[in-house]
C-alpha cells in the first residue's frame, strides 16, 4: 500500500477539489461530478477522521471529532460538494499552519543548526577528526578558521578571535587567549585554538541552552493552560447544540454547519503560537526564558530589585583616582604594589593592576609583610617601613592625617574604598578604588522606567555609602546596603508584599536565595553558568545588562501578541455564528474563513520573531 506524505495528500486532493469545481460548474451533479466529489472528501478527509478517532481513544473530543461529524452528515444528505470543500480546506489550512508554524520555531532550528558535527582531538600524538559525542573530558582539541568548538573548555594555546552568537546572542567576536574559556557551538572567525575538553555531549554550555529552550517553549502559560481547559468544555457543547438546534428546526444542514463554524481552531492555537515565537526571538538575542507562564509574568512585574557587584557593576575593583602629597603618581603606585605582592585581597590586585598599566611589570617583592586584620599591610620596602590600609591603621601607628581627613571623607561619600599609603612620619598619598559600573546600567535604569516598570531598587551587601553613591550615579529609586544573602530575601519579601510582584536580578551564584525567593529570578552572564542556569526563571546568556530591557519589552509585546490573537479568534467565531444562525453563511464558505483566520493568528505570531532587530527603543515598545 502507498503511503502519501501530507504535501502529496494535499496535492491529490486538491487537483480533486478543482476538478470537481469544474464539472459542478459545467455540467452540473451527474454522476461523475458526484464521484469525483466524493473521491475528493475520502482523501482528505481519512487522515481528518484517523485523527478523530485516535483523539476519542484519550477522552479527546476535538476539531477533527467537530468537522468529521459535519462531513458524514453532508455525506448522509447528499451535500457531497460541500462534504468535499471542508475535508480539502481543513486539510489544506493545517498543512499551511504547520508549515508557517515551522518559522515559529526558525530561533530553534538556527540553534540547532551551530550543533557542531565534528571535533578534530590529539591523541597518541595524532590528530583526529571524531563526532562530538566521542570526545573525552580531558581531550585537547584543535580547532581552526570557520570551524565550530565542540566542548566547554580552556585554551591551552593559540589566540583566536571567537564569534560567541550561540550562546551571548552578540555577533561580534570576542578575543581568546590562553586560560580563557570557550563554549561549544562557537565559531572561530580568524586564528586558531588548542582546548582542554572540561564540559562534553550533554554537559556543554550549548547543549543545555537547546534543552531548556525546547523545554520553555513545551511549558504552558496560564492563559494557554484556560484556553485548553475551555476547550475541553467548548467542543461537546457545540455538539450538543447542534443536536438541540436540529431538533427543534429539524435543518440538519445548519446544524452541520454550526459545527464546523464552532471549531475553536484560531482561539486554541492563539496563545501557544505567540509564546513559541516569544521564547524563540528571546533566544536568538541570547535571552532564555524557561516557559510561556514566565513570559507572561515578567512584563508584569511592578518592582526590580538589583544585587550591585557582577550586575549594576563589573564586579572587579579598579583605580580610579591617585592623590599625593610630595611624592611623583608612579612612584607611589610602584611602592604600594610592591607592598601587596603577597595580597590576595582584590584591592591589593588593583593596586598591582594600576602600577603595572603605568609601569610595566614588577618583580620586587617586600623585604617584610605583615597583614593586620581589619586595617591592612605592614611592609618593609626597601628598607622602609610602609602602611598601607585604612585610618585605624594609621591610626594604630599614631600617624597624624587630620589634613587630608576632608579629601579621605570625600571620596568614601562617593562611594571609592580609600587605601592610604605612607610610612610612620606621615601620608604620602591616598589610592581611590572603587568597582566600576557597568557602561550600559544608565541606560538600562532609563529604558526600564520608560517601559514602566514602577520602582526600581538595588540590594547590596556593600557599605551604605558605596551603595548610596552607586544608586545615585544610575539614577535608582532606592538602596539598600550592608545585606547578606539572607537579608537580600527579606528585604524582597518586604518589597513584594508593599509593591507586588517583584523580579530579582543577579549574578546567579550569592544571589541564588534572593533569585529563587523572588517572583522572577533573572540572572546575568549566565553562560556556563550552573547556578544561574538552574535557579534563575530567566537567563542573560552575556555580561550585557541592556538585554533586560529587551527581555521585559519582548514579554509584554507576546503577551498584547497573544490578546491580539485571542479578541480576533473570538470576533471572527462570534461573526461566523452570527452568519450561520441568519442563513447567510454554508458550510464550505465558514471553512475557508475558519481556515484563514487559524493562518491569519500564526503569520500575527511570527512578527514578534524580529522584535528588537530594528534597535530603537520606541519602535520595540510600540511593536
């Protein structure tokens, strides 16, 4: 027996279906004209009545139950023209959704497409070319210019610049040298690469973005979830109003009608179409966000709440300011840097960091150090004693610095750690560090309040000062400081109960109980990231702030996507009904427009597919 594909079906049936429009037209119902009709319905409408049955085995009375039913019944009363014009249209309109469906989910084919195919390894001195499922934790692969990195790894050697759009969502490439990390499903744009296989097959980067995206898109949102349960009640209903209308008119023709004008086709597919397309514009800009229900919560939220360090900020303490008293810039720089050559503490490595920017690298270390808890570095350098720490520490040694408490105090008020540096005489100078805010977090403050997100606050567990002055700079609703983990979920707990619902953003990793405690947790630079991939609902594959505003925009635009969809499902059912119940609408015309209304709710979907491709902030607002 030939099995037909659905594109073949659809073509049959079609060439039937106009045939048969032809000898209607020409030589009216003779018995040829009626064959040809018949012959028509039987094609198309098998795989239409298979389904039907399939679906009753489950206790699923749906569409296909609805139009079969309709399609016998015209059968029954020698309507065979009509019985041939529903089966073709209805099979004809799901073959086109599917096919438009497919664009729904292009995001996900594109990602599967960057799967790397093959993996070119050293062993045994030799190099070569396996699957990726073969390769090893442990394994050094090579990789060249065009190809695709396999594994989550470290480079061991070579430098390559690295186009990082799979999982960042950002084209331009990004710099690799060695000890950097590298993801699976990169590409190499020019140099090349040796790398130690640290993540393989399922475990890599890629791989888990893939899973959790295919997985976000199979998650319902709420009014999805109604929708379906409606439906469950919708289409016995019908059938049973139907059967009241035929026994009180006795026309059996528009009781057959009202059924196939009542399938909830548009409405049932008017939800799940945006929030498919939804997630997957979302992944494309490197955005994962794990399902509809979450889609439809985060443009919602009335509240943000920042962590500082790794978010707001670069999360790494730089120089910012050197003043001295007698004493040359570089020359302080280089004596303090010798000073913290044996610090682990991160002001010390910004220290180190500045000196060596400005002079180059330093190999003297001091002739003695001592750390002192709470205050900072004793040290002798060359044969000098330095201090090098806070007032107590000068303090302690009863070093007087009274004349430059104004400028000390000052930079503490604009949220800078202060390091003095002096000997037992007195302060030669004052080091202003501080972490540096993230270039686009202005910008992002900015566009979440023209978005209309209504408070906007920043928990930290810095002191109130730096926190203060962080605030201040961004332009943030209010702080607050001094908060450990724990704290961080108290302070949210409050938040949300004054304000509603509350989203957290972090960096996913101390931030994991506050993330998990709000009612969105959204991490950023989620990228290999465990934590963040994990405990947050919503994912910032980058470093990248802005894309929350991305994130936040793109949600409320599936979410007015989807009621876009559902008032024209609705209005378009409640006209057909109105035709039907006034004579004014058959059968087959009621199928053509159901038909067309289901295509017309899909290809609204797919525009949320180039949501923020045109850049301006207004334009993705108003899409």
């Amino acid at each position: 027996m030939i099995k037909l594909t659905t594109g073949q079906r659809v073509l049959i049936s079609g060439l039937l279906a106009v045939t048969s429009f032809i000898l209607k037209s020409t030589i009216g119902q003779q018995p040829i004209t009626s064959i040809v009709m018949i012959a028509t319905a039987v094609m198309a409408g098998t795989p239409i009545l298979r389904n039907a049955i399939s679906a009753l085995r489950y206790k699923i009375l749906g569409i296909d139950a609805l139009v079969s039913i309709a399609v016998l019944g015209a059968m029954f009363i020698g309507e065979y023209w009509e019985a041939a014009a529903v089966t073709f249209l209805f099979m004809f309109g799901e073959y086109l959704e599917s096919k438009t469906l497919e664009k729904t989910r292009s995001s996900i084919k594109a990602l599967l497409e960057l799967a790397p195919d093959v993996a070119r390894v050293i062993r045994n001195g030799e190099e070569l070319e396996i699957s990726p499922e073969e390769v090893m934790t442990g394994d050094t692969l090579v990789i060249k210019p065009g190809e695709k990195i396999s594994v989550d790894g470290t480079v061991i050697e070579g430098s390559a610049y690295v186009n990082q759009a799979a999982i960042t969502g950002e084209s331009i490439p990004v710099s690799k040298q060695l000890e950097d990390g590298v993801f699976s499903g990169t590409i190499i744009e020019s140099g090349y690469l040796k790398v130690r296989a640290d993540r393989v097959g399922e475990d890599t980067t890629f791989a888990r973005i893939l899973q959790m995206v295919e997985e976000a898109q199979d998650k319902k949102a709420k009014t999805q979830k109604f929708l379906e349960e409606f439906s469950k009640y919708y289409t016995p209903s019908i059938i049973i109003l139907s059967l009241v209308l035929l026994l009180f008119t006795g026309d059996l023709v528009l009781s057959l009608t009202l059924l196939v004008i009542a399938c909830p086709g548009a409405l049932v597919i008017s939800t799940p179409v945006s929030i498919v397309a939804g997630i997957g514009n979302g992944a494309k800009h490197g955005v994962l966000v794990k399902g509809g229900e979450v889609m439809e919560k985060l443009g919602k939220v009335k509240i943000l709440a920042f962590d500082k360090t790794g978010t707001l900020t670069i999360g790494k303490p730089m120089v910012n300011r050197v003043k001295t008293y007698g004493l040359e810039e570089n020359e302080l720089l280089r004596i303090a840097a010798i000073g913290e050559a044996y610090s682990e503490h991160p002001l010390g490595r910004a220290i180190i960091n500045q000196a060596e920017k400005a002079l180059g690298p330093l190999t003297q270390v001091p002739e003695a150090s001592e750390i002192i808890v709470g205050q900072g570095l004793k040290v002798v350098v060359e044969g000098k004693t330095i201090l090098i720490g806070n007032r107590k520490l000068f303090a302690e040694n009863a070093v007087n610095i009274e004349e430059q408490e104004n400028y000390i105090r000052s930079e503490e008020e604009q949220g800078q750690t202060a390091v003095l540096v002096g000997d037992l005489s007195g302060l030669w100078g004052v080091i202003s560090i501080a972490d540096q805010v993230r270039d686009d977090s202005k910008k992002l403050i900015t566009n979440l309040k023209r978005l209309g997100v209504e408070k906007i606050v920043m928990l930290s567990g810095d002191n109130k000062r730096v926190a203060k002055a962080i605030a201040n700079e961004l332009g943030i609703d209010d702080h607050y400081g001094e908060l450990l983990p724990e704290g961080k979920v108290k302070v949210l707990g409050e938040l949300q109960e004054k304000h509603g619902m509350a989203a957290m953003v972090g960096d996913g990793v101390n931030d994991a109980p506050a993330l998990a405690s709000a009612d969105l947790g959204i991490a950023i630079g989620g990228a290999g990231t465990d934590v963040a991939m994990e405990t947050a609902d919503v994912v910032l594959m980058s470093d990248e702030i802005r894309k929350l505003s991305h994130a936040i925009g793109l949600s409320r635009a599936t979410v007015r996507n989807m009621k876009q969809n559902i008032y024209f499902a609705l209005l378009v059912a409640a006209t057909l009904l109105t035709g039907v119940l006034f004579k004014t609408v058959n059968l087959s015309f009621g199928m053509l427009v159901h038909e067309l209304s289901v295509l017309l709710v899909v290809i609204n979907a797919i525009r949320l597919l180039g949501y923020g491709d045109r850049g301006k902030s207004k334009k993705q607002v108003a899409l």
